[in-house]
C-alpha cells in the first residue's frame, strides 16, 4: 500500500480530484484536510497560502495511475506530490483496498 499527499487551493478542487480517483478506482479512499497553511517559496519569493491537503491511499498497481491522473487534473502549474510505501497495514484494511482499488468497466 502506498500513502501520497497533494495540496490545492480549494475544497472544491480537493473534492473533483478526490471524487475523480476514487471513481476510477485509483485511490482507494482520499482524506481532505484543511484549511491548512503551507510557507514555500515560488519565484524568489516567499510565499503563505491557505490549501487543502488530500491523502490518498492506493495499491502498488495503481500508484502511477494515480499519480498521472492527478497531475493532469490538478490546477497548479507545479502539483506536489509525494508517495510513501506504508510499512504497516491492517489486513483487514489491506483486504478492504484489494476489493475496493480496481477500476471499473467503462
């Protein structure tokens, strides 16, 4: 199982991805946080910004899906994203991903 995390601007763009990734079983759940507040610098600049945070917990299979699906849709120029193997994962809950990550038929 992998962890990724993304920001945005707004919950209406963090709903639309997260919707989206589920949807098309390539997530197979999204948590959004948020408002939080993100420091970072962006041309020279320093730079504070109110965003929403989303997690999104995948399969190994589904990761570069994921990952390509969310950075064609996302609104910023330059997206975040980072992933993580969980090193940990409940089987029950792994089990729940395995039934829940496919994609399903157009």
């Amino acid at each position: 199982m992998f962890i990724a995390w993304t920001t945005v601007a707004t919950r209406p763009d963090a709903d639309r991805l997260a919707t989206g990734v589920v949807e098309r079983g390539l997530a197979v759940c999204v948590q959004v946080d948020g408002p939080i507040v993100s420091h970072y610098r962006w041309e020279g600049r320093t730079e504070r910004a109110e965003e929403f945070r989303l997690t999104f917990k995948c399969r190994p299979a589904s990761l570069r899906a994921l990952e390509d699906h969310v950075v064609k849709h996302h609104p910023y120029e330059i997206p975040e994203w980072l992933a993580v193997r969980a090193e940990s994962v409940g089987e029950k809950y792994l089990s729940w991903a395995a039934a829940n990550s496919s994609t399903p038929p157009l």
